[in-house]
C-alpha cells in the first residue's frame, strides 16, 4: 500500500475543495451570485465534502453504518442546499434577462 | 495555552488542525499573509482553546471532610482473591468463580472459544511471569520490585540490567528539561501518553500485604506499612498504554480480556524501564502497577484525562480505552502538569451508555455526581469525593460468570472511538454544547452504530484480514 486510504481521502478532499471555489468563482462572474446564493451554495458544498470526509472515513474505520448514517444526515441536507441555491442562481438570471 | 499546543507542534496535522484552528486554517488556506495569519490562529486558540480544553491548578473534584484513605486490602481484588475480607463470602465466591472459568473456553462462542482464550493468555503472559499479581493490586510483585540496590551493590551482581541508583546524580538545566527527558524516554519504552505530577498521600493505600501470606492465613505477617517503602516519593509519573479498539469492541470476550492482558503487559515493562532510566540518572524510583497507590486520581492530577460514570478515566485520545501505571521517584526537579477537563464528567451526567451496557447492572443511574455510593451493600473505597460510585460487588459477579475482563462500560462509552478526525470533531462539538445536546449526541452515538457491546460480529471483525497487511508491504 502506498498511500493509506486517510491519506488518499484528504489529498482528494483538497482537489475537490480546489475545484469547488474555481467553480464558485466562475459561475459567479458569469450569473452575478446573490448573497442568499453565495450562502446557501458555500454552505452545501461545505456540508458536500464534509459529508464525503465523514463517510469515507467511517470505512476506513470500519464502521460501514455510520458511514450510510453520515450520507443521510449531512448528504442529503447538502444536496438540497445546492439544488436550492442553484435555483436561486437561476431565477436571479432570468429576473436579470 | 501551552497544553494545547505542546504535544504535536512540529506540524500541523489533522488533530491540531481541529483542536485549535478550523478557522484560522480556513483563512490561512485563503493566503492572508503569514504574520496575520498568525495572529489570527493565536487569537482563535485564545479564545475558544480554554472552551474546549480547561486547565486547572488543583485537584478538579470535590473532596470533603468524610474523605479517608484506605488500605489496599480494601480494594476488591483483594478480597476478592486474597481474603482480606473473610466475613464477605459473596465477593470471595466470585473471585473464586472467576479464577475457575478464567481456565474454561466454550468453543460454542464466539470470542470465548480456545483461540480467543488462547490469545487472551498470549496477552496477559509476559506480566504474569514478571509481575504476577500486581494487576491485583499486589506491591512489589517482579520486576516492580521496591528494591533500590546502590551503584556498588548493583555491580556485585548482574552488570547488563543497570537496575541500581547510580551514585552520580544527573543535573537537568530546567524543569522543563527534565519533564521532557522523561517523557521522551516513556514513549520511547512504549507509554503513549505520560503526565507527571506530584506526590499526593490521599491517593497512596495506607498499607499493603503479602498475598501468599494472607492465603496461609497469617493476616498479622502479611499487613506491612509505608515504612518499608525504600524512599520519601516526591514525584509520581503516570503513564497511560491504550487498548487495542477492536478488541476492546469485542468485549465481554476473552479477546477483550487480551486487551487488557496486553495493557498490563506493556504497564509493566515500562514503568520498570522507566524506573531503571531514573535509578540510572541517580534517583530513586519504584514502578508500580494498580498498586502503591489509586492510579485513577494521578491520571486526573497529572492531566491525563477525567474521570467518569464508570469511575474508569478518559483520555482525550483513547477515550477510556487505557491502562495506567505509576512510577514513584524522589525526583522533584521537574514542571509538574495540570488537571484538564474536556467535558466527559459534563457529558456523562445525560449519556449513561456504560450504565447501559453493565451486564451486571453496577453502574449508577443518579444524574449527578455524589459524595456518597447510592447503594446498599455495595463494595466501594474512597469516599468523600464527588463523583460516579459504581458497585464493585455486582461488577465482580459479572466477572465471575465470565471468568474473564468484561470491559462493556469501555467498550460502550463514546468516548471510546479509533482515533480519527471526525470523533475529535463531534468531542469538541458536544463539550462547547449544552446538556440537551447530550442527550442528542448520545441518540446519534446509537444511531451511527457504535458502542454496542456483546455483539458476536465485532469478533468477526477482529480477526477479519481484509484491508491488513501483516507483509511489509
């Protein structure tokens, strides 16, 4: 083994995280996010890697529950606070249009 | 603040980076220049550091006047398997049961067939055969011997083991100095944590007594006092071994007896390493096992962790999945640590896992802490001191019908995790939140799937091979 696989998850967070703000940044300059959008995509692509963190971790350690337990609990709330924000990022570009 | 930063500051890993700077790391990731940056982390640590994990200058418990030290043939064990108490036949009956089925196996059960009593002996064999009996709060026993041979008379006999006071004494620069070479040097031998604090009589036993002795009936021979302790103590370090996690899951099994087997293995080699190092530097020192003195309390004055409900201590680290020993020296010349509390004693008042989870019910139920055990009958030491009284009578009976540590208390605990990041978190979490959240916390705990004890698929777990390599590779 290489890398151990906590070693291999918090490289990977790092890319993701990375990859989260340039995204931020450029959906930003190109639909002008609102401070409801800013709010509610920072604190569901926060929750998304925390929800992977958490999970990922928990099968490392062997407890697979908590790791199913951790993709509903911070998961889901992540994904629809993206979904929402998106929405809100969306409806701000047609108001704008 | 020292506390918090002293154990890990080479670098920032994942621990330091929850225990004391989410935010400052998050800005610091968003370059804001070094030198503001830096004060921005001493200023978070400034602020929610004391929060999370709280220094104190004296003993952290309540004691009152009804406090009395006892006698180390008080403690169960002892009457247990020494007769110290020969009028309680019911705690001689279990101690009796428990050393029979100790010998047993039922290859009907998991985790209490022949391979996990096989590796229950495996676990407890090296402190068997150099310090029998310690783990029963013998003194004395083996290697943890009290004798302090001088330079010429260690070197009349065997020149390779060093185990004399050697006659030139050893100046450190500071004290800081000093704690530091000894803390090094017991993690080197094995300890993973180590606290060193002062000398404290009302946790030393007020007598002790020659097991064989008592078992022959000659109680007048057997009882010795402090007079025979080679030295004034001034200084005791207290070193804490952890348990491995899954074997500690499997509990009650004989695999969690090898836990604790193996704990006591490493106690004793250490604390006798550690005694011949400081012998070595020209100080006197006695390494000591459960005996000598309670070390629950040293832990707590040594800064080790809390105590608790089940009355065991818990670590920061390892929760309450740690062995403790003792090493009595009459070095004073060293920077003494302090009592922390992190929010376990906060915690327990709503969580009552391990009251749970007792097979034998010998847990208390009361939501605070007492002066007093709140049971009839119970077998009990010190009191006086507010704190979780559990009853050692109903825990030995369980013991008894194992013929083998329980251990589901530790095992149940959530404060018994591996040491991962996402435990550390939630422990900061619930210590800055307020009681109702415990309750919540403790459902979640559940919920998550840990801490259930008596659950034949943790053994399952322990020997499963996936995802190990014992190759080198």
């Amino acid at each position: 083994m290489v890398f151990t696989g906590i070693e291999i998850l918090f490289f990977t967070l790092g890319v993701m995280v990375t990859l989260i703000i340039i995204s931020l940044i450029r959906y930003n300059k190109k639909y002008k996010f609102s401070a409801l959008s800013w709010a509610l995509l920072g604190i569901g692509s926060f929750l998304l890697v925390f929800c992977l963190a958490w999970s990922v971790s928990s099968v490392l350690e062997g407890v697979p529950r908590a790791a199913s337990m951790g993709l509903m609990v911070f998961g889901i709330p992540a994904i629809l606070l993206v979904l929402t924000g998106r929405r809100t990022v969306l409806k701000n570009q047609l108001k704008n249009d | 603040m020292n506390k918090l930063n002293s154990k890990n500051n080479n670098a920032i890993n994942r621990r330091n980076f929850l225990k004391v700077g989410v935010a400052g790391a998050a800005i610091g990731a968003i370059s804001i220049p070094a030198k503001g940056r830096e004060k921005l982390v001493e200023k978070v640590n400034k602020n929610v550091g004391p929060n999370l994990i709280k220094v104190h200058d004296e003993f952290p418990y309540e004691i009152n006047s009804t406090f009395k030290r006892h006698s180390s043939m008080d403690l169960l064990f002892s009457g247990a398997l020494f007769g110290t108490h020969p009028e309680d036949t019911d705690i001689l009956n279990s101690g009796h049961r428990f050393i029979e089925n100790n010998q047993k196996h039922d290859n009907s059960k998991k985790g209490w067939d022949q391979l996990g009593a096989a590796i229950n002996a495996g676990g407890w064999a090296l402190h068997h055969a150099v310090s029998a009996n310690a783990c029963f709060s013998q003194a004395g026993q083996g290697i943890l011997k009290w004798e302090q041979l001088s330079e010429a008379e260690g070197k009349q006999g065997s020149h390779s083991s060093k185990d004399w006071v050697s006659d030139e004494k050893y100046k450190f620069r500071d004290k800081q100095e000093a704690s530091n070479a000894i803390k090094r040097a017991a993690r080197l031998f094995g300890a993973d944590l180590i606290g060193i604090t002062k000398r404290d009589k009302r946790w030393d036993y007020t007598d002790f007594f020659d097991g064989n002795l008592m078992l022959q009936g000659k109680r007048d021979e057997a009882v010795y006092g402090w007079e025979k302790f080679p030295f004034e103590p001034k200084s005791v370090i207290v070193l804490a071994f952890e348990e491995d996690y899954e074997c500690i899951a499997a509990a009650p099994t004989h695999l969690g007896g090898a836990a604790v087997g193996e704990g006591y293995t490493r106690m004793t080699k250490v604390a006798y390493q550690l005694s011949v190092m400081l012998k070595q530097l020209g100080y006197m020192a006695v390494p000591a096992s459960n005996d000598v003195g309670m070390s629950v309390p040293y832990a707590i004055a040594a800064g080790l962790g809390e105590g608790s409900r089940m009355g065991t201590l818990v670590t920061y680290k390892y929760g309450p999945r740690v062995r403790l020993a003792k090493v009595y020296t009459n070095l004073d010349f060293v920077e003494y640590d302090k009592p922390i509390e992190f929010g376990v004693m906060d915690f327990c008042k709503n969580c009552k896992r391990c009251a749970d989870a007792c097979p034998g019910k010998a847990i208390s139920f009361d939501t605070e802490p007492t002066f007093e055990p709140p049971y009839d009958n119970a077998w009990y030491n010190s009191t006086g001191i507010k704190k979780y009284y559990m009853d050692a009578r109903k825990c030995i009976k369980v013991w008894g019908d194992f013929g083998s540590d329980c251990g589901s208390c530790v095992a149940a605990c959530p404060y018994n995790k591996p040491d991962f990041w996402h435990h550390r978190l939630v422990d900061k979490i619930t210590k800055l939140m307020p009681g109702p959240v415990h309750d919540f916390m403790r459902e979640m705990d559940i919920a998550f799937g840990y801490g259930d004890v008596d659950n034949p698929e943790k053994v399952d777990k322990f020997f499963d091979a996936s995802n190990r390599s014992y190759d080198g590779q």
